[in-house]
C-alpha cells in the first residue's frame, strides 16, 4: 500500500499472492536455524490462495519442496472480533473460505494442524506452549 502497488488483494489478489509467496520464500531463507521460528500466514497459504484464484498447481509445486515443522496452529474465524478494516477489507465470509480451504490443504501436505482456541492471548499462547512441550 505504501508504494502504491496493484499488487493488493482487493485490486489483483493473484499478483497479490505471488507476491505473498515470494516474501514466504525470503522469510524461510532467512529465518534463524535454532529455536522455534513461527511464520504468520507463510507460503501454504499463499500457494493455496493462489491456486484457489488462478488454478495453477502453486500448492504441490512449492509446498513440496519448502517444509515446514509438521505441527501447525491455525486461528480460526472469530466472527465476535473480524473487523474490516484498511488492510483487511475482505469479509466474515470470505475468511471463512479460505480458512476451509487450509483445512484441507495443510493436511494433504502432511501437516497437523492444532485450532487455537477463542480465549484470550494469554490463554492462547500458553496453549501453543503447552504443545510445543510435547512435540
């Protein structure tokens, strides 16, 4: 937005996504080798986004080859705090789609996926913690 780029959701959502996919592939790259690394909305996400717009098989081609840990935390829709917003301009409904379509994606890829529960930050990360120490 600050450059004033098309290259936004709600203008080319597949530019949009490949663009989203190149930050992913840089932010692995550089992500430290020790210790837990979390990556909010990273690659997956993208190719499954961009493959839902365009039909390229983004999802098999990238995600084989770029892994992640095999646990995954997902936040689900929370209809009581979605907000549209200047960022976020794409609605309840719209996240709810695309929350389904992760649900499948990320399993078809061999991860696990643990569901955050609505309860508040503290609550949740001590959740994501407490998995973490079993892992």
């Amino acid at each position: 937005m600050a450059a004033d780029g098309a290259a936004l959701p709600w203008i080319d959502p597949a530019a949009f996504a490949r663009r989203a996919i190149a930050m992913a592939l840089a932010d692995r790259e550089d992500a430290p080798s020790q210790g837990w690394v979390f990556f909010d909305r990273g690659l997956i996400d993208a190719a499954v986004a961009l493959e839902h717009l365009t039909g390229e098989p983004a999802v098999e081609t990238l995600c084989g080859l770029h892994r992640y840990h095999r646990q995954v935390f997902m936040a689900p829709p929370w209809p009581e705090i979605h907000v549209v917003d200047r960022e976020r301009r794409h609605g309840l409904d719209e996240a709810v789609a695309e929350y389904e379509r992760l649900q499948v994606a990320y399993p078809a890829l061999g991860y696990n996926i643990l569901v955050l529960p609505k309860t508040s930050v503290a609550d949740r990360a001590n959740f994501v913690l407490d998995a973490l120490n079993t892992l």
